[in-house]
C-alpha cells in the first residue's frame, strides 16, 4: 500500500503523526528544493552553456 501520492504541483503523504510534524517535514522539504535551486544558479548546467 502506498502512504504517499506525488503530482507535477504537489505531494500527500499519509500516516504522519500531526500536523506539526506535517509542517517540519514540509518546511525541511522547501529548505531543500530551495537549496537546490540556488545550487542550480550558483553552477549552471554545462548544457545550457553550448
């Protein structure tokens, strides 16, 4: 059984404790695509750069 539904704009994820709990691990996933963005700015795909 799947605990976690993943679209293009969103994720659920079921069987967390509380909402708290909700919030950290939504805030600590934001803090991380956040991160990866800046490193994607910080060093551009070589790709992008032919």
């Amino acid at each position: 059984m799947t605990q976690a539904n993943i679209g293009p704009d969103f994720i659920s994820m079921w069987a967390i404790e509380s909402e708290q709990k909700a919030r950290e691990i939504a805030a600590a996933f934001h803090a991380a695509l956040h991160g990866l963005r800046q490193l994607y700015i910080a060093v551009p795909s070589q790709r992008r750069r032919a």
